[in-house]
C-alpha cells in the first residue's frame, strides 16, 4: 500500500538507508512497497536484491521533484517501465532542466499525481496509466473536493521518509545544510510533514476503510508490478556480450591474436606456455569472458596506435592471455604467477584490469570508449557525511562560533561539559555521520553494457561530462556489471616527457633509449644499486619515506625484490606484523625454518611462507582451510569495504575456522593465520599487480640513473610526486643542476633545462595570470629574445601589477639592473589603467627617467621567493637567525650509532600516525645542511610534548639507532628555529651587513 517511501539516497532529505525501509517494511507487516527516492536510484538495485530477506515484494519508481517540490510519482511496471523512468530523469538531470508539471506518455510505467499537486494545477484529464494520490491527512479534505467522484484514479500514497521524531529531526538538519541556512531560518516550504510514515498495514487499511475502492485500486496496480534483477551466484555477466557479431567470431578472433602475441612475446618458444594458453582461453570460453578481453585489447590496441603510455595490471595481469594481447606486460610464465588468482571455474566476474594511462591521455581515451561503444558509463559512487565535515555543518546551522567548531572537530572536549546546542551537535552528527551526501565517481570504473545503463539506473551527468551511474561498484557487480578501470597516473606522463625532453637537451642520445627494455634494466647494476641505496627520489612508487626505509631493510638489488616489495608496503602487511617477519626471515636464512607453519612454507616458499600478495589469501583460504576456490575468492573480495559486513562473507569465515578445527589444527595457529589473512587481504597487490608496478618503477629508475637532471624535470612539470615540489628541485641540484629563477628569455609555463641549466616555469608564480604567461611565450617565440624592459613594454600588453612580480622574481635580470629601479620605471611608465586586451597599435617614445642607485641583498631576494615561489632557491639553513652550532649531517649518523647527536634537519615531510593505544607519534624525514636526507621519529611521550608547527629548519636531539641497517633518530628534544626577520621590513644596511658573515659560514660550512 505504500507506493511513495524514501531513503537516505533522496539525498540530504532522507534519513534512512533501504535496509532500514525494509526493516521498517517488516515491522509493520507491509509485504510490498515502492522505493521512490527523489530525482534519485541508487538504492533500487540492492533494495531489489534484499527485499526477499525481508519477505518483502520490491517495487522501483522515481519520485520527480523541482527541488523538495513534487511534481509526480514514477512506479514501473517492470523492467522496461523502470528503464522508461530511468531515462526520462537522465535527461533532465543530465540537461539541468526542471522537471515538468505533467508526466510523459509512459508505456510500462504508472504515474501519481498528489492529491495538492492536481488541485494546484486545477489538472482535468488523466491518461489510463495516471493515479491521483491521497495521504492520510487527505482524506480529511477529499470529500469537498471534485476529485473524490474520480473513484478509479484514487490509490493510497501515504509517503514514508521518518521513523520517529529523531529520523525527522535529522531531515530537518539536512535540509538546513542543504540550504545553508541556521536551523531558525529554514523555511518551511523546504522541509516536508512530519507525519510521513509507516503505519501497520492494518491500521492503514482501517483509516481507508470508508473508501474500499482506494485500497483496490491500490492493491491491484502494486500487484500488476513486477520487478527482476538477477542476483544469483550463477548469474551471467551483463557486460557487452559480444565484441563482434557472436560469440563464435570473438572466440575465433582471441585465438588469432593469442597465436600472433605468441611470435611477439615469445619468439624462442617457452616451457608451459602452450599449455597455459590453452587452459586460459578454455576457461575464458567457459565463462564467457572473451568479450571482455577483447575489449581490453582494443583499448590498449588504439592507445599504442595513438602513442600514448599505458601499464596494466591489477589480477590481469596473472594472465598469459593478456600478455600476448599486450594488455600487460607482465610475463605469468615468468613470474611463475598463480592462476587460480586470475580465474577459476568458481568465480563469477570477471578479472580486474586496471589499465594506467598518463593523467594528460586518459581523457582521450575515456572519449573514445564513449564514442566505441554503444552503452557507456562511469561508474558512480557515495559521498559521504565524515565525522569532522558533518560537526562542521552542523556547527554552522546550529549557530555555534568558528572556534566552538574547530574545538568539537578536534575531538578535545567532556560531552559532559558541552551546553545544549553543543550536545546536539555531536548527537546528530553521530546520527547523520556515514549517510551519503552527494553523488560523485569511481577513481576510473568504466561500465560498458549490454543493455542501456538506463536499464540499471538513471545517470548523472558530473563536471567531467560523462554519464555516471547513480549506483556503486559494490551494487554493479552484485547485478553483473563488471567495470573496466582506466586510470590517470602521472608516472607514465614523467617517461614520456623525459623521453621529449631528451630530444632537445641531448639528442644525441635520445635516439638510442629504448624505455621497454625492461630486460636490460633488470641486469643494469646502477639501476639496482639505487634500489638497494634508496636512492629513489622522484620515482614512481618506490619514493616515499616508507619505501625508502623498506628497501635499505631488505636491501633490494633485484627485480623480484621490488614486486615483493611493493606489496609488503602495503598497509594490511605492516599491521599483522608480518612485514617485520618477513624482514627478519629474509635476512636471517634460518630462521624460516624455525619459525614458518610447514604448510605456509609449502603454500609460499618465495615469501618464507609470509603472505605478500593478494592471491595468497586465496592460496591459504584453498590448501590450508580447504575453502573451494569460489569461497576463497569471496574472502579475498571480502576484505575491504562494504563487502566485508555482508553475510556472504561471514559465512566463509566461519567455514575457514571450521574446516581449520576439522583438520586438527590448534586455535592459537587458526585465528593467528585468520588474523593475517584478516587483517590485510584487502589491500595487498596481486603479484602481477606488483610485477607491473615494479615494471614502471624500472622504467623510472633507468631515467633517472642515466638522464637525471631531465627527469627531475619531467617530474617538476607533472606536479612532482610524494613530496612537494621544492624538494624534486633541491634533488636535481643535488644532481648537479643550477636552478634558475624564472626568466622572462629563458622560462616557459612549465620548467625547461639548457644543459644542466634549469629554469623555473611562471607555473610557480602564484599570481601570474595564465594569459599573461601565455602572451609572454609567444611574442618571445615569433619576435625573438626581449632585450630591456622597455623593448618588453614595447611589445606586451601588461597590466603594472603583473610586470611587478615579475620584476621582483628578478625575472629581468639579463638586463642586469637592479630590480628596485626596474620596479620604479615599471611604475612609470605603465599606466594602472591599461587594457590588458588590446595591444599596441604605434610604438611610444619611453622618457628616461633619473632613478638613485638601489641594492638588492640575496637575503631579500630569499625572501621574495618565499612570498613569490613558496620556497627559496638558496639554502634555507642561511636563512636562520643564529647560525647552526655544529655541523653534523646525515654522513654523521654511522660513528654516532647508539649515542645521541645534535642535528639540524628543514622539514620534508611528516606523517602523523597513531600506535594501537591510539596516541599520537611521528615519522619525519628531513634535509641536513649537506642537503642529505635522514629520518627521525618521535615517540608518543615525545610527540604529546614536541611539535612540528610547519615548515623550516628543527634542531634535533635524539638517539642515532638502527634497524635491518637502517639509521634514524629516535627524538628526544626538538626546536623549530626562527629565520630572521624580513630584511624587506627591517633595516636594510643591517641585512646588507649581515650577508658577507653568512655567505663566508656557507662557504665555511660546506652548505649547499
């Protein structure tokens, strides 16, 4: 009877989620009801998929509304009906077009007007197909009105969107976010009654009983609707069935291109490879997988034809068939990679491939899948309300000042001692935490169908200008839909561009760098000597703190090294311990031995029988708990979000403990092993998935071993990478680079080397306006250098604001005047007012004007790069206000191993982390005055009494310590020291005197 019920996905209206309404369902003995979120479906699929739990019959339709204003209801009949609805509000939405006062001619679809909306529109005529829907609180009013002779139009819409009086509290708060308004001044036309909800079926029965035929009309539309997704186990893929005309050309076509990869993968021929092939392309035939394959393969096959970069990886990457399709270029042979972990006769889906192209191509490859094929869309996904964001908008429509919020978001407060207004802030916002807030999109999910994604859902239609679906990769693939990841990275975009950097700079030696000789690279010993020295900065995946400290631990020289590696950095590995284990067993030969379960070893004797990769957990699942291979699969997929709460997922753990008590196994070894298992299955890396990393960490590393100074480059002009960019920039000096300031004959918009001269782009001029740079660039281009600043004039159209950064960045100095008389001649001889869009039609004569001789000190121009740039380009260690006490460095920590130092270390980067008892520690990594790197980390007892408060130079206090050999400090005191004060603000002379007592320190010191 209920035909007009809400969730949360009626989104910041709703209060509660589809399980809830089902819940609710039962409760009140409703045995069928119609989901009808506003303008929204996302949650049609699995209140579809779980309604048979509740012994509830689903039906779909859409409630269509301009803004909270109702227009009508959209039931479908069926699929069909619901495909019509789906596609109707995808047009609007997709075109930001209200929603009209009258509904199309549905074919498979009813409509109901609400009672207030027809008399409104004083609405005359009704098509077989339209209702008119009364509520509970309409009955008082249907007899005097003309609409109650229309006794066949009438049928129950009693809405349901509350609960209780807390569900309408919370909707009420959400329509206050919503509208960005206090509480006190939300209108009451954009919140709703709050006596929308669900009554016992027999009490809403008994309050219609004087209009019998309003219950029948009711009963016998819900019972004329019918609604099927298919979610069985044995479900078949609603992805595009075929590549080409049937099933039996895909097949015939994937065995030609297996047999033309074979001459190009393996020439020579191979032990196991024929046999591997063959028992790949049986199964995909099986499971009807051939399609998707091939669709793979044309994305890559148009992606080389268009000379763009691309890694796949991802549980593909296990597969012989997509190395000979040049999917990936992982060789399973090779690698000896797990099969099972790419398919099994169990699995359902399909195997993921996660195909990285450079963040500047995958754009055009997302357009040319769209215009490839026919039913298209990106894959959408939930955001939700956080606990900080939420107390932050509640804050606000509670009325509470900015420094209350920021005091309840930093979790510092006794609930106890919080007044009223407070308090109801953090209860709501436990109530409302978790909902979701706006629809947004999948990381790179792509789904192309069968059917129009309509059939599934309506669209929406984001920024990016691709139709998204209104529903998760969770919920796609319960229904068969399995996404195609195409993904932006910006590794692929710094090869790429190194590669065309070379071109210039060296071309002499450009043309002799092959960047897929991978084999090669594996052997090269200065590759596998940064690896193992860590030496790693700027390159893809393997640069961070905590990859750095990993590789020195295990002292990776190898490539099986790093594929191990980039997967043991991953968080679950660390957390169950196993990381240290596998540190201790690799180091410690003997110790494997002694310490791994003998099974373990035998299920992995690669990884001394530590679980590294992601099919471990299925090897474990399968040989030691004698979990079939689907169970096993449903672990490891069970392993990270919404999955891991459904009951799928908790009936096969249950089954591994039992089959592990079953065989005799002790409790303390089975819930050690689940433990593991448990704590990082879902987010360790197939090992193909590794290997392709690794692959590209290869590539990367030869770049920087052989052409360093171009690849720091490279790497500057894709947005760098784990650190900020200042820190690549100091690396390529390091490298034996001299960093330039912008120039305004030398720059471009990004960063550009002449020799081992570098030249910083006007992309780090906070200020600079895009179009100047770009006017900049090509008057330079077509006329050639500038040579003063009245020849630049001359020539730009500039408004004075701008010229005067460039002017004090010293972007002039090939003019070699000082920049303060620049700054005056700017000032006089550019008008405030000048149009920056026309340029100059006549040449004016420039007046010489008798400027007094000016100085700049190179610690004012210091601190001009600070304001300008954001860091300096001089030592910032030259910057401080009293000099370093003592010279120590990195090189120091060897001789000072179990003693303490004293060190001064500028900021890089520092990771907050919490320990298990949940108080606070930090990793720091730091430069020291030779501009070397080292590590510090400050306990919780440390970190509770010393912090960092940004960036500049620290001085440390600590204990010098080593693990696995490598070496950090462990902090006992630290100080931020203070920089002196702005020379630009202070007395110039003063500054002017200090400066040849510091450059002499430098000197002295040694500081770079």
């Amino acid at each position: 009877m209920y035909l007009n019920c809400h969730t949360y996905y009626s989104l910041r209206y709703g209060a509660f989620s589809e399980i809830e309404l089902l819940q609710l369902a039962q409760e009140n003995h409703v045995s069928q009801l119609v989901l009808t979120d506003i303008n929204n479906t996302s949650a049609g699929l699995n209140f579809v998929r779980k309604a048979p739990q509740y012994n509830v019959k689903p039906v779909l339709g859409i409630d269509f509304r301009n803004g909270i204003n109702p227009c009508f209801i959209g039931i479908a009949k069926n699929n069909e009906g619901y495909q019509e609805l789906n596609t109707f509000l995808s047009e609007h939405l997709h075109g930001k077009r209200e929603i009209p006062k009258l509904a199309p001619s549905f074919k498979e679809a009813y409509v109901v007007y609400p009672f207030e909306v027809v008399l409104r529109n004083n609405q005359q005529e009704f098509k077989e197909n339209e209702f008119i829907g009364i509520s509970v609180n309409d009955l008082k009013r249907l007899p005097f009105s003309r609409l109650g002779q229309l006794k066949d139009k009438l049928v129950v819409q009693q809405p349901v969107t509350f609960r209780n009086k807390r569900d309408y509290n919370a909707h009420r708060l959400l329509r206050a976010i919503d509208n960005n308004v206090l509480l006190s001044k939300l209108p009451q036309t954009e919140q709703t009654n709050e006596e929308e909800k669900m009554f016992p079926i027999q009490n809403l029965a008994g309050v219609f009983s004087e209009y019998t035929s309003i219950l029948e009309n009711t009963d016998k539309l819900l019972r004329s609707c019918h609604i099927h997704f298919d979610f069985s186990e044995g479900r078949k893929p609603q992805n595009l069935k075929t590549y080409l005309s049937s099933e039996k050309e895909d097949i015939e076509l994937l065995e030609k291109l297996c047999q033309e990869g074979l001459q190009y993968r393996y020439p020579n021929g191979g032990d196991g490879v024929e046999e591997r092939i063959e028992k790949e392309l049986k199964l995909i035939k099986e499971k009807e997988f051939t399609s998707y394959f091939l669709i793979n393969w044309d994305i890559v096959t148009e992606a080389r034809k268009r000379g763009f970069f691309y890694v796949g990886r991802g549980s593909g990457a296990n597969s012989i068939v997509a190395y000979l399709l040049r999917i990936t270029d992982v060789d399973p042979i090779d690698l000896d990679l797990y099969f099972e972990r790419f398919i099994n006769l169990y699995r359902t889906s399909p195997p993921d491939f996660d195909i990285d192209f450079s963040w500047k191509d995958r754009g055009a490859m997302t357009t040319y899948i769209f215009e490839r094929f026919k039913h298209v869309a990106l894959l959408g996904t939930y955001v939700t309300f956080k606990e900080k964001g939420v107390i932050r908008e509640l804050g606000k429509v509670f009325g509470l000042p900015k420094e209350e919020i920021d005091m309840l978001c930093s979790g510092r407060y006794d609930l106890a001692k919080l007044d009223s207004m407070a308090a109801l802030v953090i209860k709501y916002g436990r109530l409302i935490k978790g909902m979701p807030n706006y629809l947004s999109i999948h990381a790179g999910g792509i789904l192309i169908s069968e059917r129009p994604l309509t059939y599934f859902s309506a669209t929406h239609l984001p920024p990016k200008g691709y139709a998204t679906t209104q529903y998760d990769m969770v919920i796609a693939e319960d229904v068969g839909l399995y996404k195609f990841d195409i993904l932006g990275q910006r590794g692929l975009a710094k090869i790429k561009e190194t590669l065309e950097i070379l071109k210039y700079n060296q071309p002499e030696k450009a043309a002799n760098v092959d960047i897929h000789k991978i084999d090669d690279f594996k052997k090269d010993p200065k590759i596998n000597e940064l690896i193992k020295t860590a030496q790693c900065m700027g390159c893809f995946y393997v640069e961070s703190p905590a990859m750095r400290m990993l590789l020195k631990k295990l002292e990776v020289d190898n490539y099986l090294g790093l594929v191990a590696a980039s997967s043991i950095i991953r968080p679950g590995v660390a957390k169950s311990g196993m990381m240290r284990e596998y540190i201790l067993r690799h180091r410690n030969p003997g110790r494997t031995e002694k310490e791994a379960h003998p099974i373990m070893l035998e299920i992995m004797p690669d990884t001394y029988g530590v679980m590294v990769y992601q099919e471990d957990v299925i090897k474990v699942a399968h040989i030691f708990a004698d979990l079939d291979l689907g169970e096993a699969d449903v672990l490891r997929r069970g392993m990270s979000g919404k999955f891991r709460s459904r009951e799928e997922f908790q009936k096969v753990k249950d089954k591994f403990i039992e089959n592990c008590r079953k065989k005799g196994f002790l409790e303390v070894l089975i819930f050690e092993i689940w433990n593991q298992v448990a704590s990082f299955a879902g987010y360790a890396f197939a090992k193909g998935h590794s290997a392709s990393y690794a692959v590209e960490s290869y590539q990367t590393l030869f770049l920087r071993a052989y052409f360093p100074l171009e690849y720091m480059v490279a790497v500057l002009n894709n947005g760098g990478g784990f650190y900020r960019s200042e820190f690549y920039i100091h690396e390529a000096r390091m490298l034996g680079a001299t960093i330039h300031a912008p120039c305004i004959n030398k720059s471009f918009g990004t960063n550009c080397i002449y020799g081992k001269n570098i030249y910083l782009g006007f992309m780090y001029l906070r200020d600079i306006e895009e179009r100047v740079t770009e006017r900049i660039i090509k008057e330079r281009s077509l006329n050639g250098a500038f040579g003063s600043l009245e020849d630049f004039l001359d020539r730009v159209t500039i408004s004075v604001e701008q010229l005067s950064i460039l002017i004090r960045i010293n972007a002039f100095r090939f003019t070699q005047t000082n920049k303060h008389e620049l700054l005056w001649k700017a000032h006089l001889m550019v008008s405030k007012n000048v149009q920056m869009e026309h340029p100059k039609l006549f040449v004016p004569k420039h007046k010489k004007f008798n400027i007094p001789e000016l100085h700049t000190t190179d610690l004012e121009m210091a601190f001009t790069q600070l304001e300008l740039l954001g860091f300096c380009l001089c030592s910032p260690f030259s910057l401080l206000e009293n000099f370093p006490n003592n010279y120590n460095g990195q090189r120091d920590f060897i001789k000072h191993l179990n003693k303490h130092i004293d060190i001064y270390g500028y900021m890089v980067t520092v990771k907050n982390t919490n320990t298990y008892n949940g108080k606070r520690m930090n990793f720091a990594t730091m430069v020291d005055q030779y501009g070397e790197v080292f590590d510090a980390v400050l306990f919780p007892p440390v970190a509770a009494k010393y912090i960092f408060r940004g960036r500049g130079v620290y001085r440390l206090y600590g204990k010098v310590v080593s693990e696995f050999g490598f070496l950090s400090i462990e902090v006992i005191k630290m100080q931020k020291q203070n920089y002196i004060p702005d020379p630009r603000y202070t007395d110039m002379r003063t500054a002017k005197k200090r400066l040849p007592e510091r450059e002499k320190q430098k000197t002295n010191d040694g500081v770079v």
